[in-house]
C-alpha cells in the first residue's frame, strides 16, 4: 500500500504536505465535475503539461468552462 501512495505522490510530482492536501481537494472536486468539465479540465492539464492543476487553476477552469456553457452543458 506504501508502493501506491509512493508512486501516486511522485506520479503528481506532490513534495509536500501542502500539496497533498490541495491534490486531495483537487481530486475530490474534479471527481464530481460533469464530463464535458472534466474533459476540459483534463485538457488544460495535458496541454501545460502538468500532472494536475492547483487549486486556484482548477476553480478559473471550472469558472471559465461554466461561464462559456449552459446548464444543459452546451456552448
């Protein structure tokens, strides 16, 4: 089980306590996020290349996806 932890901690390049806790914040609001959010989120992280976005990178993501969509989640 420490292997796991070990490796989902350095997979998400995470070195601190800090960071941990924001990554378990990140991924319990990303887990919740309609699809076509989380595919946009996903995309932004795949395209700067980063193992995740922080915590203030996620929320103006999800502002700016809510913003340029309807509830019905269509442009």
């Amino acid at each position: 089980m420490k292997g796991r932890l070990d490796y989902y901690l350095e997979s998400r390049r995470v070195n601190s306590c800090e960071q941990l806790c924001e990554l378990l914040v990140c991924d319990r609001v990303k887990s919740v996020l309609p699809e076509g959010c989380m595919r946009y989120v996903l995309s932004i992280e795949s395209a700067k290349g980063s193992s995740w976005l922080g915590l203030c990178e996620l929320r103006e993501s999800i502002d700016r996806y809510a913003a340029a969509h309807s509830a019905g989640d269509k442009p």
